[in-house]
C-alpha cells in the first residue's frame, strides 16, 4: 500500500488538486484525509465533495476543528476573523456536505495506524502537537505504532522508542525516512490549503508499508490564484496573504 496523507485542506482548491495530481504520479493507491477539509480557503463545496468521492472508493477521512465548527455552534474562543470563515463556509455547504462534516468520527484505526486531526490523548479538545511532549502525550494514549495527524500547518516527525525515549526529525522534502517497527512515530504531513512555515507551497506525505519509507512532499501550485479566490469571495484578506507568505 502507498498511502497519500493530507490534513488540512481548507477550502483550497489549487492545493488540494495539486497534491493529488502528485500523489497519483507517485502510484497512492489509498488516502487519508486528517481533518480540516474546510475554513479559511474559497472551495469548501468543491473540496468536501472530492473527498466524499474518495471516501467512496475507500479513503480514510476524520473530522478536524474547523470541520466541527462548520456544522455545529462557532466555539466563543475563535478568532474573529477564523469565525468569519465558518460562517461564510456553512452558507456555502449544501445538506449532503454538511452532514458528512457532522459525522465524521473523531478517529479512525486501520492495522497498526491511529488517523487523528489533533492529539490523540482527547481529540476534541483540539491541542496542538509542538514539542516532545505534546508527541509523548500523544503517542502513550494509544497502542497503534503509527499516529497520523495534522492541525499543526508544519510538517513534522517524532518517535518514541521502544525504551521510552523520545525523538524528533525534520522532514526534508523528498528524503525518504526508514519507519522502524519497534518504535512508535507520530506524523505530522503539514497543510495541504495554507502551509504557515514561510514556504507557500503545499504539503502532503505519502507512505508506503511495503517499505516501510515515509516521504514528506512540497508541491508547487497557483497560489496566486487561491488567494485571488479567497478576496474575490470575500473571505477577510489575511487568509489570502498567508497564502501568499505561507504564515
């Protein structure tokens, strides 16, 4: 299997078929979608719709924050302009959309894999995985050897070895890393729709358990046009500039 892994998709139509495109020259023949198909970006239809298309023939979706907050009462601690998104985006969904928002579960399980959108230590409380401990936290509240997540838009890689102890990687793009059987790693692919570690392009991994090899992707797309979309929607414009700046 060469598994596909995007998160945080937001909306982002130029990103998210770019990715895609990728992923299929790189023969994916399974995907996993982990949370935030929509918020911030100017397709929330069109991309909850491809999903549902792939879900269809198999892929594994779960529910991120912005994903809950489109279907459900804004959360009173969001930023202004983020519950501005979620309005605009729950006025562009149809009924079929929303409710397959509604009830994504909160994680998925397949073999020896958990697919999360943030910790799996209390998933709905939506904590951010950004140090050692935060992964450590993470990674004891289950027992599956590899944890997929997102809700972090930075790409990142941790490991808990077979003795405890704890590790961190940065991906580069491109380099394959060796995933060993012994240790635990939680996995981080970063954002598909709005990467914010100061490169615009977009991110995706992909992982193949034949081999055992991890690859962390940086994929080149028009996001001058996204973020065009993003004004012309009327979207607040710093969702376009990070686009732009990749903030």
């Amino acid at each position: 299997m060469r598994l596909a892994l995007l998160t945080d998709l937001h909306a982002n139509r130029e990103a998210f078929e770019a990715c895609l495109a990728h992923a299929a020259g790189q023969d994916a023949d399974q995907y996993a979608f982990t949370g935030d198909l929509v918020g911030y970006g100017a397709d929330p239809g069109w991309v909850v719709d491809t999903v549902m298309q792939h879900v269809a023939r198999g892929a594994i979706v779960v529910q991120g924050n912005h994903d809950y907050s489109a279907t459900r009462e804004a959360r009173p601690q969001m930023h202004p302009e983020a519950r501005e998104a979620i309005e605009w985006t729950r006025s562009q969904l149809n009924s079929e959309q929303a409710s397959f928002l509604a009830e994504l579960p909160l994680t998925q399980e397949r073999g020896n894999m958990l697919f999360v959108h943030a910790s799996a230590a209390d998933p709905i409380k939506w904590e951010y995985i950004t140090t050692l401990e935060d992964a450590e936290r993470s990674l004891r509240a289950t027992r599956s050897k590899l944890v997929f997540c997102g809700h972090v838009h930075t790409p990142a890689l941790y490991r808990r070895a077979d003795d405890g102890k704890m590790g961190s990687h940065v991906p580069r793009p491109g380099s394959k890393v060796l995933i060993k059987p012994q240790h635990q790693h939680l996995v981080i692919p970063g954002s598909v729709g709005q990467p914010r570690d100061g490169n615009c392009s977009a991110c995706y991994a992909l992982y193949d358990d034949a081999s055992r090899e991890l690859t962390y992707h940086r994929i080149v797309y028009d996001h001058g046009a996204a973020a065009r979309r993003v004004i012309a929607s009327g979207l607040p414009i710093v969702f376009a500039m990070r686009l732009i700046e990749g903030l």
